[in-house]
C-alpha cells in the first residue's frame, strides 16, 4: 500500500520577541527553533526566516508544500487592545503612541503579507489562534496527560494575562481569563526594572537574586500595588505603573514606595535588590498557588499543564508540584512566546484539522531537542575553517575522558546531538562541570559567562538518583522546577556567617554538592533518563563512576548577551573567547591550550549588556 501524503503544517511566532518555527508532520514534532539562534541576535523578534528555513529542510519540503501556516496571536485584536489603551490614558500616552504606533501599522497589522513575503512560494491557508490559547495548546498537546487543567500566564497577549482551563481529547477550552492590564508578568516585569535588569529577559535573574533578600516590601505590595482575590485573580494599582501610557514600567509613586528610583544597570547591587527580588518572589508565588487551586476547583482534574512566561519560574512551579492540589504537573519547556509557535501549530491540527490525539509518554516534546543537529563530517569542516586544533576519538573514549576532565575540574563545553527548543540548556548546548567545587558557581560566572556572580546553577541528576540528592517528586525533565536539597546532604552554616548578608552569603558552601546548592538550600533541578538522553546520561554515570556523585553543573552553552551557541562555529567562538577549559563537539575533543592565541580582554569589552 502506498502510504498517504504527509500533512505539514507551520507554526511561527513573531514581532514582539523570541520569533520562531515549528514544523508538524501528520501531528508530530518535525522541527522547531528560535530566530535568535541564527542570527545571534538575543531575542530577535524578526520573521523566523532561518528557522522556518531549518524547519522546512529537516523535512525537505518547500513552502508550497504546507496544508496550512498558523501564527500564535490575532494582531488586529492586539491593536485593538493598544488603541484602546492609548485612549483611555489619552493625553498622557501620545509619546509613547508616537513610538509603538507606526511600528504597529507597518510590521504587525499586516502579518498576514509578511507571512506570504517571508516565505515566498506560500499560497495556501493563513490561520490565526489567541496567544494564550497557543500557550494552552502548548502546554496540553504534547503533555503525557488524556485530560489536564490548563494554566497559562505571561505578561499580555491580545488582551488576556492569565487563563485557566480543561484540556481534554483533540480540544482545550479556556474558562476563565485575567485581563490587561492586571497582569503578573508584568508586576514582576516592574520589579525586574526596578532592580535595574532587562525587561522580557532579565526576570530569572530576580528569582535568583531573592534568597539573597529578605521579603520586607510584601506588605507594601498586598497593600498598595495588588488587590489579590481568594481565585488568584487581582486588580493592579495603576498610579504604580507607567506601561499604560509612558516609556517605562513604573513611576515615580513606585519608586517612593520602594525606597528610590530604578538601580541603573550595572551599577553596585545593594540590599534594596536583593529584598525587592525576594519579596516579588513572595508574591509571584502566591498568586501562581492560587490560580493553580482555581484550576483545580474548577476542572476537577488530577493533572496540570502550564505555559506562558511566568510559567519559567521554576521556584512558583516546584511549591505548586510539592502544595498544589494537582498529583502531577507538566511545563511546556518553550513556555514562553517561542513556544507559541508550536502550541498554534497543534491546536490548528487538532481543532481546524479536527485530528484525533494520543497522548505520547513521557511527553511529546522529545526532550526539547528538535533543533539543529551536525554530522561529524560537518563539525570537522566547520572546525577546520576556523583554525582549530582538535583530536577525533571513539564514542567510548570521549565519554570518558570527558568524566576524567569533569572531575579533574576542568570545565567543558558540550555540544551534541539535536539543539534544545527553548531557553534551557538540557545537555545537547551545555557547559559542564563538577558540582562538588565550592568555588565553580563564581568560577563560571565571572570567567566564562561574564555575568553577575550571584546566579545560581542547575544540576543535571541521573533520574534514578535524584531522590538521594532532592526532595522531588517525580522527574524535572525540562530543568523548569526547584526543590530543595535533602537534608542529609546540606552543611549546616557555620556561626561565623550569621552576619554575612547579599552577596557575602555566595561563597558559603551549604552541602556536599555546593555549586548547585542555591542560599535556601534549593536547586532547579533537570532529570536524565537513558531513554531521552542516552549519551548525556552515559558521560554522567561514568562521572558517578569516577567521584560517587551522580550529577554535573549544567548551563547554557552562551556567554552573557548572546544566545546559546547554535552551530559548531559558534561553540568554537564561543570556546576560545571564554575560559572554558575543553569542548566536546561530536566526536571532536578540543584543549583550550591548544589553540590559537586570542585576545580575550580586547573581546570581553564588546560583550552587549543583557
């Protein structure tokens, strides 16, 4: 029998930030990737040209081939929503209309045109979903559920911040929505300007500077800022704000409630941060627990699916999985607009399409890793054009001599297999190192990040072990839940430190896995399986083999600025203009004191700010 024609449809998000393509085939995941990636510009929110050009050749279809195009929010009821705010705030947003307006006109409004432009030889059927219903649709379809309910919150999509719902058989239905301009996104997004971080990219940094605080400005949020309802719905104190009609995301009246105006950016860090930080965390938390009991009230279900940007916040995800009334939960690892795309692309098949689902266990996400791979023929080209030194080895000998390094504390850079789909580095774009060296945390920050100091690193466990080191429930796959350390393992703080505040507290080991091991005792933790990691599971356990400890420090393969490195070019740049110490890329081991001279000082005054 001659098997039916493949039926692809394209997923895209873009125009706001972290454009991207997802490409499904007969309703599994052929493709997906970030815009940013390609062209190395940190959340480009430009067409995802590249990307759809990556999603289109993995099949190796052309544009015409397509049954249809889905983009993840409808533009003409976003304008609708920023015309509407301009006028209700009318005349104190004509400046910032001034600025936003003609961008609007010429790049959003018709999307439709740049979708059939940017990809040429496209004449087929444009579709359109609501965002938070490309969350949902992200969150749900590839979960390993038959039913969940559905909790989704970001800063805006059209008009929705927030929603709530089932999902269940080839269908979501949301139930309930938070409206602009009450929005927990964007109430973190203030603090996160607040404390002098990027808007849309700093807002982790918050939630790893706020064990360094202590929670004194809650009070003045419950009482000033938000009106928090019993459901999680709430009312934002607008005279705090300046979103609605200004240039920037809080006043003048904020910055009297909170002791003084916006820390310019890379100026000192002072306690003042560190306590905003860790009193929206506070409440970032409790508003999540409530929208989460909400859910549940509402649906009935045992199972939770989340998406949307708040839905990064590992901290808020790991007391809803270990307090929550849900017996198990699932994150959308692309939680944020990237994996818009994907979500609009399945709720098209399942909804517009009427296609049936069943549901993929563990997920069907495939590990996050269905971006870009390289043959070792590929890689050996790309080092060889770029001057490098290299040594080809056995898969047996890399893994380990890889471990050997690792616990020798060397630092590596490791670059296999397909590219994560989203923001978190799981073992495929990684750089790794021993988690038992107190000073590795800093290490890596100051020398190969150059980023603050302060920021916490995640461990990749073996699954099976994890339970000897944490105390989580189920698996954390997707590196998007925080738990703490068990007790048995934590180094109680010595008197000497009672006095120490902020940043004095960092280099104070706090268990036998220290590099991992945030203030509080806690760590965002990624589980390994052999079955959805085969190679970054064998290179752990032979580092267990080795040290009797079953898990590295894993973070992204990027210095600070720049996204996570893409192709084997971009992991040699990287490699030589840091100090990682090696960098393991397909079969290739590559030793820093090998190659060729380069002028670090000279290139680290280049790097952006993020």
């Amino acid at each position: 029998m001659i098997p039916s024609k493949i039926r692809y449809l394209l997923g895209i998000s873009a125009f706001y930030h972290d454009s991207a393509a997802c490409l499904l085939g007969d309703g599994e995941i052929v493709a997906a990737a970030q815009e940013e990636r390609f062209t190395r510009k940190k959340g480009d929110e430009s067409f995802p040209s590249r990307a759809v050009e990556y999603c289109l050749g993995v099949a190796g279809i052309a544009a015409s081939d397509l049954e249809a195009v889905v983009f993840y929010d409808k533009p003409l009821l976003k304008f609708e929503r920023i015309l509407e705010t301009y006028v209700g705030v009318a005349p104190r947003g004509f400046a910032s209309f001034i600025k936003a307006g003609p961008l609007w006109v010429k790049d959003k409004l018709y999307t439709d045109r740049a979708i059939r432009e940017g990809l040429g030889e496209f004449d087929g059927t444009v579709l359109y979903t609501e965002h938070h219903e490309s969350h949902a649709a992200s969150a749900f379809f590839p979960s390993p559920f038959d039913e969940a309910a559905i909790l989704t919150i970001d800063g805006v999509g059209e008009w929705a911040t927030a929603s709530t719902g089932l999902g269940s058989g080839n269908d979501i239905e949301l139930r309930r929505e938070l409206h602009w301009p009450d929005s927990l996104g964007l109430l973190y997004s203030a603090f996160t300007y607040q404390a002098g971080f990027k808007v849309n990219s700093g807002e982790y940094k918050i939630m790893g500077l706020a064990p360094y605080g202590e929670p004194k400005y809650v009070d003045a949020i419950y009482s000033e800022l938000i009106d928090l309802r019993d459901d999680g719905s709430f009312t934002l104190n607008q005279k705090y704000f300046n979103y609605l009609s200004g240039l920037t995301m809080t006043s003048d009246a904020f910055d009297a409630l909170f002791g003084g105006p916006p820390r310019p950016p890379e100026s000192k860090l002072t306690q003042r941060e560190m306590d905003l930080a860790r009193s929206i965390q506070v409440v970032c938390e409790e508003v999540v627990l409530r929208m989460a009991r909400t859910a549940h009230r509402d649906t009935g279900s045992r199972n939770l699916c989340m998406a949307g940007g708040v839905a990064l916040n590992a901290v808020a995800n790991g007391r809803v999985l270990r307090e929550g009334p849900f017996e198990k939960v699932w994150i959308q690892p692309a939680a944020g607009d990237a994996g818009g795309a994907l979500g609009a692309a399945f709720l098209a098949w399942h909804r517009y399409f009427e296609q049936p689902r069943m549901a993929v266990r563990p997920d069907a996400m495939q590990g996050a890793c269905i971006g870009p791979s390289f043959a070792d023929d590929d890689i050996e080209r790309e080092l060889s054009e770029c001057g490098a030194v290299f040594e080809k080895v056995s898969t047996h000998e890399l893994i380990g001599r890889t471990a050997r390094l690792l616990a020798g504390e060397q630092v590596v850079g490791w670059f296999q297999g397909r590219m994560e789909f989203g923001p978190r580095a799981l073992g495929a774009r990684s750089i790794l190192a021993d988690p038992r060296n107190p000073k590795m945390q800093a290490q890596i920050n100051l020398k190969i990040k150059f980023r603050e100091g302060f920021r916490p690193f995640a461990p990749s466990v073996l699954a099976e072990r994890a339970g000897a080191y944490f105390e989580l429930e189920g698996d954390s796959a997707y590196m998007l839940v925080v738990a703490p350390v068990r007790e048995a393992r934590r180094i109680a703080m010595p008197p000497r430190t009672v006095e120490l505040w902020g940043i004095d507290q960092l280099n104070v080991p706090r268990s036998d896995i220290p590099a991992v091991t945030h203030l509080d005792y806690s760590a965002r933790i990624q589980t390994v399986t052999r079955e959805a990691a085969p190679l970054y599971h064998a290179l752990i356990s032979e580092f267990e083999a080795l040290t009797d400890c079953p898990l590295l420090v894993n973070t992204s393969f990027n210095v600070r600025g720049e996204p996570i490195v893409c192709t084997p070019t971009d992991a040699y740049r990287c490699f030589v203009r840091t100090h990682l110490d090696y960098l393991v890329i397909g079969s290739f081991i590559l030793a820093k004191a090998a190659q060729p001279t380069f002028d670090m000082e000279a290139w680290q005054q280049t790097i952006p700010l993020d």
